[in-house]
C-alpha cells in the first residue's frame, strides 16, 4: 500500500468507533484508485507532459463532482489527495523554471 493512502486511512480511522464503521471509511472505488495511481506515475516519471497531467486533473475534478463519489467517503479523500499533488507538481515546476 502507497504510504499516503496508508497515512490517509490511519487518520481516517483514528476517530471511527466501530469495526463496520471502520469499513465504510476504508471502501475506495477503482475509478479513484486509478486516478490516484495515475498521479503518482505520472509525477514520479519527472518527464510527464503537463498536457497529460492537466488531462488527469481534468478527470479528477469530473470524478469530484459524481453524485456516486460522496457516498464512498474515502473516494473524495483520496481524489482531493490526487489533486493537491498535481497542483503541488505544477508549483514546484513554475518555480523550478523561475
């Protein structure tokens, strides 16, 4: 397991009372699995096309905003996660050509 979906669950997990509660929070969807393990490729390359990157931004935002996503409550958790490190690659990158 990535070690930010770890951290992500850990902290998730830390307020939930109960074992089936515990499982509602743990549930993610393969659509933001996926664009989750996208993210990630694509950064770690250090060579992506922003072009690529914007695309799976894109997708991200869209996946956000399925009415199917807020009832799964670790999708948006990990979704969020995928974003903030796209937009975080993107910042690191304008300051890195400043």
């Amino acid at each position: 397991m990535d070690d930010d979906i770890r951290s992500l669950n850990e902290a998730k997990l830390s307020g939930v009372p109960s074992l089936d509660n515990a499982i509602k929070y743990s549930v993610v969807s393969q659509l933001s699995l996926s664009l989750y393990l996208t993210t990630q490729c694509q950064i770690k390359l250090h060579h992506v096309d922003p072009v690529s990157l914007a695309r799976t931004l894109d997708n991200i935002e869209i996946a956000l905003q399925n009415p199917a996503v807020p009832s799964i409550k670790f999708d948006q958790d990990l979704l969020s996660l995928a974003k903030r490190k796209i937009l975080a690659y993107f910042c690191d990158e304008v300051h890195v050509i400043n």
